[in-house]
C-alpha cells in the first residue's frame, strides 16, 4: 500500500521536472482530484482479479502445453492402433 508520502517521492522520482511540476500545479488547484488519486493509490480492490486472471493464464498454459504433448502420444497410439486393425482385417479375409 502507498502513503501519499511515497506516492509524491514515486512522482519526484519518476518523469522528467516539467511533468512533475505541472501535475503538482494541476493537484493543488483541485482537492477532489488529489483525493482521487490518493484513493487510486491506496485502493487495492481489483488487486485480487489481477492476481487470479495472472493465475488462471498460468494454469490455461501449463494445460495447453501438458495437452499438446499429449495429443501427439495420442495421435500415434491411434495410429498404432489403426494399423493394427487394419492388419487384423486383412488377416480376416
């Protein structure tokens, strides 16, 4: 969590003076806009659907590629088993 006192040495250490100057020009012209970012700051509501979306990305991959490998073990296994019973049916008749 950022105190407004980070946040203003995250804003003086980031960018270049010009835009750090003009966004605290802007911030001290409006109270409600300081409150806004001071709660965009410190809000950490959509924190955890950031955090479960990363999550089910990592388990949709770890799947796919656990099923691409598969699928290729499965695609020769019918074909073993095709050839198989293609022999089968020629012995048959």
């Amino acid at each position: 969590m950022l105190s407004p006192t980070s946040a203003r040495a995250w804003f003086k250490i980031t960018g270049d003076g010009t835009r750090v100057e003009q966004l605290r020009k802007r911030l001290s012209r409006s109270p409600r806009m300081i409150y806004r970012l001071k709660q965009f700051l410190t809000e950490e509501r959509g924190q955890d659907m950031v955090e479960y979306s990363l999550l089910l990305v990592l388990i949709g991959t770890v799947v796919l590629i656990y099923l691409t490998g598969m699928g290729l073990n499965l695609a020769s296994l019918l074909q073993q088993i095709g050839a198989k019973l293609e022999l089968m049916s020629h012995s048959m008749s």
